[in-house]
C-alpha cells in the first residue's frame, strides 16, 4: 500500500468509528448517525427540500429517503407540500424540537471525548487540511 493509500485508508477507518460510537450513544434514543446528521442540518438552516439536504450533506437521495421514512415513522420530522408541489419541504418535529438539547449533549460529549487528546491549535489544523481535502476530492463528484 503506497502512502498516499494507507492515509486515506485511515481517513475512512476513522471516520467509520467515529460513525460507530455516535450510533452507540445515540441508540437509548432511537437514533443513527445519518439521521442525526439530517436533524443538526434541519435544526441549523430550518425547513429544506430532499435534494437541498442531499446535496448538503453530500449524502445520495436514496440513502436521505430512506433516513427521511424513519425519521418520520418515529415523529422526529414532518413534510408539507412547498411552493413546487412535486417537493416536499422536510421539518423537524415538535417531538424532535423537545428531545433535541438532550441528543446534542450526548452528541457533544462523543465528539469531546473522540478529540479529548488533540490540542485546540491541532484541531483547528485538522479541519484545514479536511477542507483541503475534501476541495480536492469534489473535482470527481458527478452532480446529481
């Protein structure tokens, strides 16, 4: 495996356990990981069509529809017919809106405990060079 391999190797295995601990302390709750990254998103920018939140999360539609159909059998979303009537807009909840303080301090103190070993000025070097990357790594992404 060359250098450049076994680093991105790494880049996935990483991100793979990161993955694995959030679905773990997400699991009391009936959460996963992918469908804690749609609730964050909808929480920040409020109400987004499906393919606004498949291209933000740089996630295929189908795995977002899929994260969307259980998130609405639990009641954590609800969707309503937009100005397009062929997209629906997707929100979180009321059920969602109350249980969601409790779900970010979880996911908090994953994320504190995950970077607990790496200093403020590595982190801040860290997601420069993520960012770098990840500039890089869209250059091969189809549009959809």
């Amino acid at each position: 495996m060359t250098k450049q391999e076994k680093l991105l190797h790494q880049l996935f295995q990483t991100v793979r356990m990161i993955s694995k601990g959030l679905n773990a302390i997400l699991e009391p709750y009936g959460l996963y990981s992918s469908e804690w990254a749609i609730i964050t998103t909808l929480k920040e920018s409020g109400p987004l069509t499906q393919g606004a939140l498949s291209n933000y999360l740089s996630i295929e539609p189908p795995a977002v529809s899929r994260s969307l159909v259980k998130l609405e059998k639990k009641g954590f979303i609800t969707r309503i017919v937009g100005a397009d009537k062929r997209e629906k807009m997707v929100s979180l909840s009321e059920e969602a809106l109350a249980q969601y303080s409790q779900w970010l301090e979880v996911s908090r103190q994953h994320r504190h405990a995950v970077l607990a070993d790496l200093p403020d000025e590595k982190q801040a070097e860290l997601e420069l060079w993520l960012k770098s990357i990840y500039q890089s790594a869209q250059k091969y992404v189809k549009p959809h």
